[in-house]
C-alpha cells in the first residue's frame, strides 16, 4: 500500500506547478489548464485522505470540484470567446483593458 504522505507531495507538486503556470502564462487557454491542474491537487488530496479515514466524504468533495470545474471552463471559454469576438485577439494583458 502507498503512504498518503505520497499522494500529497504529488499533489503539493501538481498545485505548485498549476500556481507557476497561472502567473507565468499569458494565454488564457494556458490560464483555465493551470486552474484545471490545481483543483485536480485538490481533488487528488480530497480523494488521498478520504482513503486514509476511510470515509466517503473525499469522493463526495470530488464529485462536488468537478462540478464547479465544468461551470468555470464554460463560463470562461465564453468570456474568451466574448473577448476575441471583440478585440481579436485573447492576450490577457490586452483584456486588462477592458476594467475601464
């Protein structure tokens, strides 16, 4: 059997690397994949520790992550696309211009 502590230094390293990606990145596609990474260390530390207590409440947080996953890519590929439409181009830096 693999030791939980394991499971979460991947998922330490898996969050670490999503954390690096969201502020080095300027592609917004880039931006939603990095997010992506660090929920899936979350859902991989939810999914460790259930396992380690011997709950089911891990499964249920994951089941609950994933839903609000799907919501946020959508919600964010439709800004992108909003974003495109309007200034052709998705560079964030450009898309900073649109607070004022």
């Amino acid at each position: 059997m693999v030791p939980v502590s394991y499971y979460l230094s991947l998922s330490a390293v898996l969050f670490t690397i999503g954390v690096v990606g969201v502020l080095v990145k300027r592609n917004p596609i880039q931006v939603f994949m990095c997010i992506e990474l660090m929920l899936n260390a979350a859902n991989l530390t939810f999914i460790a520790l259930g396992r380690f207590y011997g709950t089911a409440t891990g499964e249920m947080y994951v089941i609950f992550a994933l839903a609000v996953a799907a919501a946020e890519v959508s919600v964010g590929l439709g800004i992108i696309v909003t974003i495109f439409r309007s200034r052709q181009s998705i560079d964030l830096d450009e898309a900073a211009l649109l607070k004022s």
